[in-house]
C-alpha cells in the first residue's frame, strides 16, 4: 500500500511541469445511475455530467442534468481521487441543496485535480434524503475531440 501511494505521489510530481505548460481543452463525460454507486441503491434515476476544462486557466464548466429521483436534490459533488468502484474524497460543489436539473456552473481547480480527471479518478455523486450515500453516479471520462476516434 505504501509503495502505490509513493508511486502515485511521484507520478503526480513528474507529472505537474508538464501540466502547468500545458495548452488546450479537455472535455468530460459521464453517465449516472443507481447501478454506480458503491453501497446498493434502487432508484429509477439517471443523469448526465458534461464538464469543460481550460487548462490555460484551469476553469472547469459543467452541465448536469437528471430525472426521476426519489426526492429533491441533497448534494452534487465531484469526489476524487477514485478508481470506478472505490470512494474519493469531495473536492467540489457542483450545486446547492435544492437544485433542480439542469445545474450549470464553473471554478477555478487544482493542478492535482486536473490530473485526476486525466487518469479517470474522479466521479460525480448526487445524494438526496432517502440516499444519503449516493442515489446516482458516474465516473468521469476524457471525451476525445470532435472528429478524432478514442
């Protein structure tokens, strides 16, 4: 265990020189459902997160929508670092309690951030008052430019 968190550690070092240089857009995508969550949860909802990231700026954008949830909106969040399956740690507030889709948004993030959403480490959760834990969530993945195959 402590050699992977070494190796991670040294992976995120050598990787934020190349990071901060960096130019260009990332686009991110992901589709949520009950069936994500880590803890078993039976609910009809689904949604979609779509995120934009500026990495001369690193302003990250989102659009998220969802429908048929057991109740109103408790949290939206962002959590990382996490591979599908494991739980990460909240590093942003996608809406406030109550919100109804679609939530739109933007902030500023971390250069460590930004290279958990490179690696696919992080996911969006959406929680209500019957699913505390999570009703719905996705893990988020690079979508390729338009006109280029992944």
């Amino acid at each position: 265990m402590v050699r992977l968190f070494l190796r991670t550690v040294l992976l995120f070092i050598t990787a934020l020189p190349s990071l901060a240089a960096a130019q260009g857009q990332r686009d991110f995508h992901a589709v949520m459902a009950a069936e994500w969550e880590t803890k078993y949860t039976e609910s009809p909802g689904v949604g979609t997160a779509d995120f934009h990231l500026d990495l001369s700026n690193l302003k990250f954008t989102w659009t998220i929508t969802f429908k048929d949830l057991s109740g109103p909106l408790e949290t939206l969040a962002v959590y990382g670092p996490a591979q599908p399956g494991a739980n990460g740690a909240k590093f942003l507030e996608l809406a406030t309690k109550g919100a109804t889709s679609p939530v739109r948004g933007s902030a500023a993030i971390t250069e460590a951030q930004v290279q958990y959403l490179l690696y696919g480490w992080t996911y969006v959760n959406l929680t209500t008052g019957k699913f505390p834990w999570g009703e719905i969530r996705g893990q988020l993945d690079v979508r390729p430019p338009e006109g280029t195959s992944k």
